[in-house]
C-alpha cells in the first residue's frame, strides 16, 4: 500500500483549477443539502447504501489535519457504495474520531445500510464547514477503492469533502462521484 497516494490535494471552491469542471458537476461538488436526498430525487431505481468497510483504524494524515486530532489516534471509519439499482453513484468514506463517539453520537456505530446523510441532516444543530474538492486518479487511494470492480476505469474521478458537526462533535465525509451517476458528466 506503500505506492498508493492516500492524501490528495483538496481545495476550495474558489480555487483557479475550478474552470476544468463542468457547471453541471460543480452543481453537484458544491451542493450544502444532503447528497443522500439528492441522489434519492435523482435515481430512477430503488436507493441502497451498500457496505465496504467499517471498523477502528488510523485516519490518513490529511483527514487528522482536517479533523483536528493525531494521525495516530484511531477513528471509526466506514466506507460505502451510495447506489442507484445497481450502479454505484458515489463511494463514501467517513472519519469519526473517538471523542465524537459519545453520548448521543453513540449511534453512529450502528449505522448498518442506512445513509449516514439521513442522519446528518435529521439531527438539529448540525453544522458543516465549508466544502473542498479533489481531482483523483491511479495511484489515489480513493480513486483506486471508489472505482474497484468498475468494468471500465475512468481517467480521473471528482471528489468533495466537509467536516460536519454534531454537538459540536466533528467527522469527516469524503464523497467520490464515480462515472456511473447519469445525473452529470463525472
């Protein structure tokens, strides 16, 4: 795992580089409403959200930055496909540290197949900061992950990401738009 990149270059919304993305994607990146609900609206078959993996590990060094805490604390991390019928839309990954885990957050570990943007956008008081977007590619590690098992790899992939809080309590969320989205050119 050593030649994976596993910490792309994420910017603002401002950043000079956002003319290389179509208005229609851009729509999408910088949409503040839930992804979930959209994507829902969107799908012309039944929504699923499809489990790849959950468990305690390390965040990557730019996820803790982001996140405020040591790269080598454990966080919870759950990665999932977001589905239309069969086809992946987006693959997700979330970084929750442990101090985020208590109390009412407690929850958050028993997600199973529901969308976690459910839960965000239901809770009261939640907050998001501001969204930043990468451009990813072979060797990335999200691309690698998001576009594993597609029958045909894209040259690059869009993803976006906002720290979210709960309580004042922060995690991460890390949406990558894979090519099958019919809903703009990814």
């Amino acid at each position: 795992m050593s030649s994976l990149i596993h910490d792309p270059q994420w910017y603002p919304h401002s950043h000079r580089f956002m003319h290389h993305i179509s208005l229609q994607m851009q729509d999408w990146l910088f949409d503040e409403g839930s992804l979930t609900a959209r994507i829902v609206a969107a799908c012309d078959g039944p929504f699923r959200v499809e489990i790849v993996s959950q468990g305690w590990q390390c965040p990557f060094a730019n996820e803790a930055k982001r996140l405020g805490i040591k790269q080598h604390h454990r966080a919870w991390i759950r990665q999932v496909r977001l589905c239309c019928g069969d086809t992946p839309w987006i693959f997700a990954r979330t970084v929750i540290p442990l101090k985020t885990l208590t109390g009412p957050q407690r929850h958050l570990l028993r997600l199973g197949n529901k969308s976690l943007g459910t839960v965000l956008f239901a809770a009261p008081g939640m907050a998001r900061d501001g969204i930043e977007v990468a451009r990813l590619h072979a060797p990335h590690y999200f691309y690698l992950n998001a576009t594993h098992g597609l029958a045909t790899l894209p040259e690059f992939i869009w993803g976006r990401r906002s720290v979210f809080y709960l309580n004042r309590k922060p995690l991460l969320v890390n949406e990558i738009f894979l090519p099958g989205m019919k809903c703009c050119n990814v």
